[in-house]
C-alpha cells in the first residue's frame, strides 16, 4: 500500500518536521561577551583548530540537526 492511499482514506495530514539548524560566526567573540573567562570555552581554538568545528559537527549530529550555517567576517565592523 502506498503512503497516498493510507494518508487519503483517513484524510489524515502527514506530520510536520522541526529541522534544527545551528550557526556559528569565525570570530572569538559574537554574542557571549566574556566567555573567554570560562575554563570550557574553546573559541580562541576556532581559527587555529581543526577540532574545533568537527567537535562541533559530530555534537550536532548527535544532538539531531541537519545544518550549521557558518557565517564569515573576513574584517573588523566598521559600524
């Protein structure tokens, strides 16, 4: 039996996913002001290390997310 038939004999809607995303910026501080202070925090390590992202990668695998957007900032803000 094919998923169509099974889902239109009950009138039934198929069940929505929540895709979980994650995003993380290339520098050492974006949001999380003075966590450099915090013995667990690694993001001194982010330009240097590449353990850092595939630690990062294979928890949010774990975790059950499907993306981790990375965005770039190539220079100081200048706003």
């Amino acid at each position: 039996m094919s998923d169509e038939n099974q889902n239109g004999a009950t009138g039934a809607k198929p069940k929505k996913q929540i895709l979980l995303n994650a995003f993380d910026m290339f520098t050492v501080g974006h949001l999380s002001f003075g966590q450099w202070r915090n013995p667990k925090d690694r993001a001194k390590d982010k330009r240097r290390d590449l353990t850092y992202w595939t630690d990062l990668a294979k928890l949010l695998d774990k975790g059950g997310f499907v993306g981790l957007f990375l965005a770039d900032t190539y220079g100081p803000y200048d706003t």
